[in-house]
C-alpha cells in the first residue's frame, strides 16, 4: 500500500522527481485531485510520481478552472495529496495566484517538490522573469532541484494563427525557459509527430512536456521522439466522472453495479 511521505527530505524527493525527468524512459503521470485518487494512482505497480491537475481540484470544490480557487484551498488540497505518498509529487499550480514566489514556497513547505506554472503568453522577458522568480524561490527554501515544468501557452491560446508561427513562438519561449534554469518546458496543446519532434529538436532530449490527449501521438513514439513527460491533465477526473454518469444510467435502466468493480478506497 501507498506509504506517507513521512520523513523523506523534500530535497530528496526533488532529486527523485528531477532524475525522473532526465532519464530516458518517458515519464507517465496520470492527473490526481484528491486523496484517494492519489492512493488508488500510487498503488498501480509502474508509478513513480504523481501530479496534481488544478482544473480538476478546483472543479472538486465547485469552482471554475482559471486561478478562481482560493490559493489557501490549492495549497491545502495539495498538501494533503502530498501527505499521503511517499511518491514525489509535482502541483499544477497555473500561474501562481497573484504572488508565484510566494505559492511556489508554500507548495514547497507542504511538501510539493515540482510546478506547473503558465505563462499565459506574456511579454517574454516578463514570463523569463517568473521563470528565474520560481527557481529563486525554490533555491531559497533549500530546494535547488525543485522540477519548474514552464509551460508555454503558444498552442492552448493560438486561436486562428498560423500553425508554424505558434511553433516557432514555442520554440522561443520555450528555449528562453530553459536558459533561465527551467529543467523541462511544458507545451500543452494537440501536437502532432512533426510538431513534437520539432521541439525535442530545439530544447533537446528529455527536456519537454506534453499533455496526452486524443490524436496526441503514442506513448511509445513519444518515448522514441525522446520527450520527457507526458500527463493528462483533467482528463483522468473526466474518465471517472464518465464512469460515474454510466453508473447513474444504468441503474435508471434498471441495472446495478458493474462486474469487476474493485474495493479501491
């Protein structure tokens, strides 16, 4: 069964979760938001980490996506995810909630050792500027390994742009990121073989993040591409949420519980 963190360091943990990131296997992480989803994700034999997904906490406390959640209550969720494994854990936590330095140092101090943290586009020597603001302040509080996934928003906010000119905007930032110390760049969005490999090209082996989502190349060819990670994002929350729904029509057609069904909490 899963183990509590207990009396890991948390600079442990960072090594652990950044060593993750720097081997060659790809590194699968399946979204969480609760406790129990962090349990039952920890448990499967093959998972070495865990993530937090901020859309789908948020939506468990009955608040929209978009840093609507109070930061005391994504602290506190988090908090608890984090207390409850053993495993490193990295937070989604969008794009620090008015005060990243300040967040990325509270997540630290309940044992978060990684962030997401969005650039929402910003100017780029603003959104540089954050970079090197999150790596001080995770320097600060004696984690000078904590795993900044810096996400670029090219592709989630292009709108109508050109296909390559998203692209090329990526590779900037996401180059400028990584001069600023950032270990791994995070370019969430539908990407395509050609698209992946492109940017692989630009930051280098072991060095982006993508979301898995329908149409997104395999894992195994993510792997062979020589990408670093690949989460989900809300999309776990939707898969049991879906499995729930099922649950609730098929007993309106007057049905029951699904075989196979296991004790999982």
């Amino acid at each position: 069964m899963t183990q509590e963190a207990g009396t890991i360091p948390v600079e442990e943990r960072a090594r652990q979760l950044l060593a993750l990131h720097a081997a060659p296997e790809l590194l699968t992480v399946v979204n969480v938001w609760d406790v129990i989803s962090a349990r039952v994700v920890a448990d499967i034999p093959g998972t070495t980490a865990l993530a937090t997904a901020s859309h789908s906490i948020a939506a468990s406390y009955g608040y929209e996506d978009g840093e609507r959640i109070p930061r005391d209550l994504m602290i506190g969720a988090v908090d608890r995810i984090a207390s409850a494994t053993s495993l490193p854990v990295t937070a989604d936590l969008e794009a620090g909630y008015g005060d990243v330095a300040e967040t990325v140092r509270r997540a630290i101090g309940v044992g978060i050792v990684g962030a997401n943290i969005e650039d929402q586009m910003k100017p780029l020597d603003e959104a540089v500027g954050v970079v090197e603001g999150v790596l001080a302040a995770a320097s600060s509080e004696g984690v000078d390994d904590f795993v900044l996934n810096a996400r670029t928003d090219a592709f989630v906010l292009a709108g109508d742009r050109d296909p390559a000119a998203v692209l090329d905007e990526a590779v900037t930032r996401g180059r400028a990121f990584l001069d600023a110390g950032a270990p791994v760049v995070f370019v969430p969005g539908r990407l395509d073989e050609e698209q992946v490999s492109t940017l692989v090209d630009a930051f280098g082996p072991q060095r982006l993040s993508v979301i898995g989502i329908p149409g997104s190349p395999s894992t195994a060819r993510l792997a062979e591409l020589g990408v670093a990670r690949v989460s989900y994002g809300p999309l776990p929350q939707r898969v049991a949420l879906t499995a729930l729904a099922e649950l609730v029509e098929e007993v309106h057609r007057g049905g029951g519980i699904p075989a196979g069904t296991r004790p999982l909490n």
